[in-house]
C-alpha cells in the first residue's frame, strides 16, 4: 500500500514548496489513483525503495469565505483522503489563532499527524519551535523546505512503518 501524505496548514507556510521538494521526479504528478479525485494536486514521490503520494492543498486560514471556504474544504477532503497529515506552521510568523483551530480539527479527526514547522533556515532551530508545543500535537518537526534542511530526514522517520 502505497502511503498518502496530505500537506495542510494556512496560506503561505510553505505547503507547495514542500510538495515540489518532495515530489521531483519526471512523472511526478499522479494521473490516476483509486480513490483519490482531480480536485487538489497529487504527486508521487520516492525515497529508496519506498514510494509515497503527496497531496497539496490550498490552505486552510481559518475565518473561511467564498474562495477560501473551497480551498478550506479540499483541505478537510485532503486530510479524510490520507494516511498521514503534514500540519505546516511557520516558524517565522510564530503561533496564529488560525493554527490553533485547524490543530483542534486534527486532534478530533485522529489521523495519524505531523506536526511541521516550516522555514526554519537561520534560526535558532529549539526556540523557533517552542510556540508550537501549544498545539497539542506533539513534537514540533523542524524543517526548511526551500533548502532542503531536515526534510529527507523526516521523510526517512514518517515512511518507517510503511
Ligand atoms: P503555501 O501557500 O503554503 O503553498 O506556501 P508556498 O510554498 O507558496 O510558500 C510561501 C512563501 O514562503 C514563498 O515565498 C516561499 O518561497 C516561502 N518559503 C517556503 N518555504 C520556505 C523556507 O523553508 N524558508 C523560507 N525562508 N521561506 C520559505
Ligand atoms: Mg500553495
């Protein structure tokens, strides 16, 4: 079984430039998968012999109308379609309420969640991250995904029971 990862979290945390990182190869983008539909984006990505999908979304920012009440709504498609969700916060905006009302939907939908940190580049990696303990979610994952810093690792960390 091939594992699905869902990235959500509010605009502008980094959740497609994730995508992009993890999902470089040639025939990155999925064409067909049982189960899944055209209405967000599905990529394939690869790490040794391991393969996973990755689904990007919108963006979930909390106070949700008209066009961003659609990209909320892929979200929450997103997560129900996943084996694993990627909750992306960024760590140079530090906590917003809208994070705290998308990790309460997550603690109640049970899905197996990581919490990520995003953009940590050039800062202090243990206080970037504090805010976000708040969340109830666990330990905050750091990463930079337009560098590259962490994410292979925690790839490597999330596929292990796969
Ligand atoms: P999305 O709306 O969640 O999909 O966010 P994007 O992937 O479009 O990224 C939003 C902005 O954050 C862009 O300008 C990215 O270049 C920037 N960004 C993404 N990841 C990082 C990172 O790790 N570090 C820094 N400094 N900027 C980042
Ligand atoms: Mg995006």
């Amino acid at each position: 079984m091939t594992p699905v990862i869902a990235l959500v979290g509010r605009p502008n945390v980094g959740k497609s430039t994730l995508f992009n990182r993890l999902t470089r190869s040639r025939d990155a983008l999925v064409a067909d998968h049982p189960g899944l539909t055209r209405d967000r984006k599905y990529g394939n990505g690869r790490l040794g012999g391991k393969r996973y999908i990755v689904i990007d979304t919108g963006g979930i920012s909390g106070d949700e109308e008209g066009i961003n009440a659609a990209m909320a709504e892929q979200s929450l498609l997103a997560i129900d379609e996943a084996d694993i969700v990627f909750f992306m916060v960024d760590a140079r905006t530090g906590l917003h309420p809208a994070d705290e009302a998308i990790a309460n939907h997550l603690r109640v939908n049970q899905k197996k969640t990581w919490l990520v940190v995003n953009k940590t580049d050039g800062l202090e990696e243990h206080s970037a991250m504090a805010d976000f303990w708040s969340l109830g979610l666990g330990d905050p994952h750091s990463i930079a995904a337009s560098h590259g810093r962490n994410v292979t690792s925690l790839i490597e960390k999330v596929l292990e029971p796969f």
